[in-house]
C-alpha cells in the first residue's frame, strides 16, 4: 500500500469516526433539549398552580382576619350594653329615684336583653360573636391547608430546577409527586374536605 493511500484510508476512517461522534453528540443534545422543554413546561404548570394555591391561601387569611375583627366588634357592643344594662338596672334600683323613672330604667334594661330584628339583643350579640369567631378559626385552618400547598409546590419547582441541572429523571418525578400532594391538599382544603 503506497502512503498516499494508507493516509486516504486513515482520513476516512477519522472522517467516519467524526461523524459517528457528532451524530452521537447530536443526539445526546436532542435529548437534552427535550428533556429540558419537559422540566420547563412542568416548571410552568407548577408555577401557575403555586399561584392559584396562593390567591386562596391570602383569600382565607383575609377571611380570617375580617372574621375575628366582626366577632371582635360584636363582642365590644355586646359589653357596651351590659355595661349599659347594669347602669340602668343600677339607677332603676335607687330608693330616691322617681317611680316612673325607674319603672323606663328597669323597661330600658330589659329591652337590652330582648331579641330584636336587627340582632342587637344581648345575647344575639354574643351568638353573633361567636359564630364569627368560630368562622375565623375555619378561615384560619384553611388558610393553613392552602399553605401546606404552597410549600409542596414551592419544593417541587425547587426539585425541577434541581433536576435540570442535574438531568435526573428521578427528581423530576419525585418533584412531580411532591407538586400532585400539594395541589391535592390544596384542592381538598378547597372543597372542605381536609380535616
């Protein structure tokens, strides 16, 4: 074999095995860049349930808030009755007081504590007050579930960033787990179900 030809056959075989290479390398990029669009779109559709998890959660902690400030109020005007009651009930007891004074003072603190339309009785505050108070701690608790939601789906977009670097598909399902535990707390809290 001359060595004109042996060095043909050898730029070949380099030529050949280039190719194979870049084929090879092309591919694994492909690949790559497939894997990568996944984790991305997943990244996406997290982030969009993060934010509805997140509009609820604030939704229910605003709630909760304008629940105890009602109850809170309730409870005040309640107080500010029986400290009217017991002032009239107290001048309707005076000896020196007018008959017909004490008998408007003594109607007066009765009237307080006699259930009326508008719901101001007493004792209708009082109820008023601790269904409000009671509708707060729901609110509350499902705020809480809504969190825990957030946080899952927080720690899955963690995850896919993680995973992209990484190129694990194990992350990647391990994040997706997460993220589907979180929506379904989320989604369960939402419907009252969540406990």
């Amino acid at each position: 074999m001359e060595p004109a030809d042996a060095k043909d056959l050898i730029d070949e075989a380099i030529e050949r095995a280039e190719e194979s290479s870049n084929a090879a390398d092309r591919k694994e990029r492909e690949s790559e860049r497939r894997f990568r669009d996944r984790v991305s779109l997943l990244v996406g559709g997290f982030a969009v349930a993060l934010a509805i998890v997140h509009m609820n959660a604030a939704g229910a902690q605003r709630e909760s808030v304008l629940q105890h400030i009602a109850a809170s109020d309730s409870f005040a005007y309640m107080q500010a009755k029986i400290v009217r009651e017991t002032v009239l009930k107290t001048a309707a007891a005076q000896p020196g007081a007018m008959p017909a004074d004490r008998r408007n003072w003594a109607r007066e603190a009765a009237r307080l504590r006699t259930p009326d339309r508008a719901g101001h009785a007493i004792g209708q505050l009082e109820r008023a007050g601790a269904e409000q108070r009671a509708a707060g701690e729901r609110a509350a608790h499902r705020g809480e579930g809504f969190e825990l939601g957030e946080t899952a789906l927080q720690l899955a977009i963690v995850l896919l960033s993680i995973a992209m670097v990484a190129r694990s598909k194990w992350i990647t399902l391990g994040a997706s787990v997460v993220a589907g535990c979180g929506v379904a707390l989320a989604m369960a809290t939402g419907l009252g179900l969540s406990g």
